[in-house]
C-alpha cells in the first residue's frame, strides 16, 4: 500500500513540488501573522519570515562548510586506515 | 515505611547470569521478563523516594539507591529502553550478546542510583567493559580493533574520573556524589568533569563513539546509543550544572557533529554524529544550568534514546537483512523495506523536532532556556544545528537509503526485506512512544526533576519558528542535494591523533628501538662475546697451568715420598718391620707419659 502509494506520488513529481511550494508560502504567509511578542530578538520582530531565511541560511551554511571541509582533506579514501 | 529494597540493577545481573541456563521455548518469554521485572522495579522505587542500601565498605559509606526525581526520570526511561532494546534483539542466538546487553544496562542503572564516587566508578567500568563486548561480538577485524580503541578510551577517562575523585577526596575527605563547586572549580573538579565528559562524547574526547557504534552488532548498537552518553549526561546534571565551559562545548559539540554528520558515508556511523550532535544541546543545557536547562536536558535525553534507538534499530535493520551499512552501497529500499522506512522517518522527524514529535517538546526547552538566559548566540547556534539535524537525519539519510539512486548489488537487492516480528515490534514500540510524548506533553513534563517551572512548548510563535526552518531546510536540500551526495571515503577526526599516535609508537619501537637493540646485540656478540671468550680462555689456562699444577704437584709429591718411605722401610724383612713398628710406639708412648 505504502509503495503504491510513493510510486503513485513519484508519477506525479512536479503536483507534489508544487504542493510543498504551497505548503512553504502558507507557512510564511502565517507567520506574519502570529504574535511576535514570544520573540528573543528584534530581528525576529522586524524582518518577515525571519526564521525561513534563517533556516534556508542554516541549510546552505552546513552543506557548503560540510562540502569544503571534506574537501580540504577530511574525507579520505576507505583504506585510509589500512596498511 | 520502610521499603524493600531491590537493586534494578541486581535484577538485570542475576538475570544475565542465569540466561545461559534457560533455553529452547523458555527463551524468549524469559529475556521479556527479566527487564519488565526491571522496569517495574524501577517503577515501584520512583513511589518511594529516599535513600536505601547504604552500606559500611572499611572507611566509606556506600550508597547504591539515591532516589529522587532525577535518578527517577533516568532509571525509567533507561529501564524501557532495556525493554524495547531486549525485544528487537530477541531473536538472536548469541546469548553472550544479551548477557553483555544486560551487564551494561545493569551498569548504567547502577550508576543512575548511585550515590558515592566508589559505587558510581564499580558500575562505570561495568558499563565500559560489557560494552565493549557488544562490539567484538560482531567478530570481524574491524570490530575487534574498534572494541580495543574504545577499551582503551574508556579506560583513559575512567582513570581521569578516579584521579578526580580521589584528589577532592584528599582535599574534603567526602566522596558523596553530589553538586561540585562550580564557580570556583578546582584541579579535581576539571578532572571529574573530564572523566565524565568523556562518556559524553564531548570534543575533543568523542571519536570512539561513531568509531565503536558503527562497529558493533546490530542490536549492540541500540544498546549503545541509549546508555553510554545519556548517563554521562545524568552524571554531569547531578555534578556540573552551571558549569559554564560546558556551554561552549555543548555548542561547539552540536555543530561539530552536524558537519560530519552530513559528510559521512556509513548509516550508522552518521547516526552516531547525530548523538554527538545531540548529546551536545543536553551538555548545552547543564552548562545553562537553569531549571527550565536542566529539565530540558532531562527531557532531551529521554526523548533523544527513544528516537535515537528507533534510528538504530531501523538501521540494524538494513544491516541485518542487506549486510550493507555504506550509503554508496544502498537506495531506492522503499519497494523493499516499506516497514522500515516508516520506523527510520519516524526517528528521523522527531529528532528533527517537527512538531506533535519527541524532539519538538524537548529540544525547544533547551533553545528556550538559552534565550531567557540571554545567550542568545547558544539559542541561535542551537537553531541551526536543529535545522542541520532535520537535514542530515530527517531528509538526507532516508532519501539516499530508500529513495535516491539505486547503489544496490544485486545480492543486496535481493535480501533486503523487512526485518523479523520482533525487530519490527521493538521499532513499533519506539515509533508510537516518539508520537505519544510529542502529543501528549505531561507523560514527559511530570516526570522532570525540577517542579518549578512550567514550559509550553505548542504556542503560535514556536510552532511558526519551527515550521518555517523546517520547511526552508526542505527546500535548501532541494536545490542542494546534488552537494550532499555520498561519496566512498571516511571522514577522519580527533581518532587521527589517537591511531596514527598508536602507529608512530609502533614504528618507534619497530624501527630506531628494535635498531638499537640489534645493534647492541651485534656489538654484544662481536665485541663482548669475544672478550669473554678471551677471558675465559685465560682463566681456564690458569686453572689447568696453575691450581691443577698446584693440587696435582701436592699429590705427585706425596705419592713420590710415599714410595721412597715405602722402598726404604718396608723391605719384606719381618724383625726390620716389628723393630721400626715397636720402637715407633715407644717414641708415641713417651711422648704421651712426657708431654
């Protein structure tokens, strides 16, 4: 059921990319409506979908510093350890 | 009212120590029992808080069962996790895996009790050494090299704690196990602290973790990722909250595990970055040291074995039945593994913290906690990691194992399935127990050592935080997946110092040591030998030539002046020989009557 299901979704790739498009905009749509008076800082208060950028921003940051420091030498070949 | 005490600790030895005993049928309801026994103990002692086996060991007192509502907290959810993790290995035949199992829980329980350094370092070491049981039980090359580095460690860090508590000892002459002074910490506070920090996997003292936990037996994992670093954890609230130095690390930890999280290549070994990872916002949360930081740490620990032994026993699962565990070896399992892709998702969402999910109702206490204590800079850095988390853990590792690209050999394609009845039970069991505490708060929230603050997590605002990073990082790994691609290599870390340290000695000793030594040897034979032969050839002339000379001129002597006596005295002539006999005994006669 579970696979059918997911093949199903697959089949249908782009509706799929296009509900999670929605999904994101209600999200941020939403946000800028909701009490902001819990916030710790004005940053939060000020700019809208403060916490979306934040989150975009955090994603890109760990997969490029994880990209670069693997490649600065970190990620050696398997037998590394081997003599 | 006085209480029968019984150590839960002692149910899971005896236990242990009688499975070898019981077999065929009785097998399996009885590995059931022994932890549900346990986990009603420990049930049953959390109605009765106090302190009981207090005993008299020369000049110490030793206390094996402090309950209050921090050992209470720790002891249930440790006890469950026996529970679901007995369960999910049940049907492995091995019975020393289980009695290693057992040991170690047995371990962790006893530490979580304790209430003296002396109790707390027997069961400390308890728990390092069965562990390392549960790695070599894989019995392969790898695993036995592993098992001895993470021997090795734990050894170090137990060394370190005894050291610390025998120097506060000397300086306070207490060894109870409570509250160190943290403003003004001493030589022996640093030490225990370290001792400590050690299990907790806390940089730089946290490269046996994804080393030894991607090594071990399937169902040693789900062992391992529950116990070793949440009582680390126990023990540093107990000892160091409000340290501030474990602020930083804690967030420095958290980072650093995310990055190497997102790089590895091996499913097990990016689940144990995730504890390192995680583990970090609990170590966080006691340096914060706030009473909404420490129940958070106590939450995000119970919370973090649930779904952390959901993402094990989800990945044993693949390791049992593909023998794979290298994401460059696997894809595109969901036509195969439908079950366990559900359980991995699950385990991966809630340790993402999406909400109406454990993490979400844990996590966002320690994040809260920084933020009333205005760090704001631990609230932000601890934001990222979370987005981080849902990126390594809720999105990358079950896209490249069930959906992505197919790396599966044929052989592997062909024997992955979902795995038996009771590794899915122990799953079903994590998965519903990560649902039911994100829905339902207070099952959690009564349960916190601190009574005096009250957290509500599912306001507008934080849901709307929450969301919103979530939903964006969905969409940063969208349109940056291609950099998040696994790759065939290791990652190497802090372990580096430790292995190549290890073989730079080796080479020491192989090569100038075991140089010198040869050469002394070829000096010794040449030269030394020599002279001693020299020597000795000399003294053997001189034995011959000399003292035989001496010893064997004596005795020709005596024999020439012998025959002379004899040729001139005895010559066959009767009278001659009775006249020199008598006249000799006349002149011996006279002598005696005269002298």
């Amino acid at each position: 059921m579970i696979i059918n299901l997911i093949d199903y979704l697959r089949d249908r790739l782009q509706t799929v990319k296009y509900c999670c498009y929605g999904v994101m905009t209600f999200i941020v749509i939403w946000s800028m409506s909701v009490d902001t008076s819990h916030a710790h800082t004005w940053a939060e208060k000020m700019i809208p979908g403060f916490w979306s950028l934040f989150g975009l921003g955090s994603c890109a940051i760990v997969i490029m510093v994880a990209r670069w420091y693997g490649k600065s030498g970190i990620q050696a070949r398997e037998d590394y350890y081997d003599n | 009212m006085t209480i029968s005490f019984i150590h839960p600790a002692l149910i899971m030895i005896v236990g242990a120590c009688l499975l070898p005993l019981v077999r065929g049928p009785f097998r399996k309801p009885y590995m059931f029992l022994v932890p549900l026994l346990t986990f009603i103990d420990v049930i049953y002692l959390s109605q009765h808080a106090g302190t009981y086996g207090v005993f008299q060991f020369m000049n110490w007192e030793l206390t094996f069962g402090r309950v209050d509502r921090l050992s209470m907290i720790f002891g249930f959810i440790m006890a469950l996790m026996a529970i679901i993790g007995t369960i999910y290995g049940m049907h492995v035949e091995d019975e020393w895996q289980h009695i290693a199992a057992w040991f170690y829980v047995a371990g962790s329980l006893g530490v979580i009790y304790a209430a003296d350094y002396i109790t707390l370092f027997l069961f400390w070491e308890m728990m390092a050494f069965a562990s390392t049981f549960l790695i070599w039980a894989r019995k392969n090359d790898e695993a036995l090299a592993a098992g001895y580095r993470y021997i090795l460690v734990h050894t170090f860090g137990g060394v370190v704690l005894l050291l610390g508590f025998v120097l506060r000892y000397q300086a306070t002459g207490d060894l109870s196990f409570v509250q160190l002074d943290v403003a003004s910490p001493e030589l022996y506070t640093w030490l225990i602290m370290i001792g400590l920090m050690l299990n907790a996997a806390v940089p730089p003292l946290h490269s046996w973790l994804p080393d030894a936990y991607s090594k071990a037996t399937a169902i040693g994992a789900v062992f391992m990722c529950a116990f070793t670093t949440k009582t680390a954890v126990y023990t540093l609230i107990r000892s160091c909250s409000g340290f501030e130095v474990l602020i930083y690390l804690g967030v420095i930890m958290a980072i650093y595990g995310i990055i190497y999280a997102v790089m590895e290549n091996d499913i097990r070994k990016l689940l144990g970055w995730e504890i390192v990872s995680q583990v970090g916002y609990m170590v966080a949360g006691v340096g914060i040291g706030t009473s909404l930081a420490i129940n958070g740490a106590a939450a995000h620990a119970f919370a973090h074995i649930l779904y952390k032994g959901l993402l094990f026993m989800a990945a044993g699962s693949i390791l049992t039945t593909t023998g794979r565990q290298k994401l460059t070896e696997l894809g595109g399992l969901y036509k195969k593994m439908p079950a366990t892709m559900i359980f991995m998702i699950i385990g991966g969402l809630a340790v993402s913290g999406l909400p109406l999910m454990s993490g979400f109702i844990s996590k966002s206490m320690i994040i809260t906690a920084a933020f009333e204590s205005h760090l704001l800079w631990a609230g932000f850095a601890l934001t990222f990691v979370s987005a981080g988390t849902f990126l390594a853990a809720g999105l990358r590792l079950p896209y490249l194992v069930f959906f992505g690209k197919n790396n599966c050999s044929e052989e592997t394609w062909k024997n992955a399935d979902d795995p038996s009845w009771n590794m899915q039970l122990g799953m079903a069991i994590g998965a519903f127990l990560c649902i039911f505490l994100g829905c339902y708060t207070p099952f959690l929230y009564n349960m916190l050592p601190n009574t005096d603050v009250v957290f509500h997590p599912y306001n507008a605002y934080h849901l709307s935080e929450t969301l919103q990073v979530m939903a964006f990082t969905g969409f940063g790994f969208y349109m940056l997946r291609k950099y998040v691609m696994p790759q065939n290599t290791i990652s190497l870390d802090m372990d580096w110092f430790y292995r190549m340290g290890g073989r730079a000695f080796l080479w020491t000793v192989k090569n100038p040591l075991q140089w010198f030594d040869t050469a002394l040897s070829k000096f010794y034979k040449s030269v030394g030998i020599s002279c001693l032969m020299t020597t000795s050839r000399f003294w053997s002339w001189f034995d011959w030539n000399g003292i035989d000379g001496l010893v064997d001129g004596t005795a020709r002597c005596v024999r020439a002046i012998g025959r002379r006596a004899t040729i001139v005295l005895q010559r066959g002539n009767i009278q001659q020989t009775i006249y020199y006999t008598v006249s000799f005994a006349a002149v011996l006669l006279v002598a005696y009557v005269w002298l």
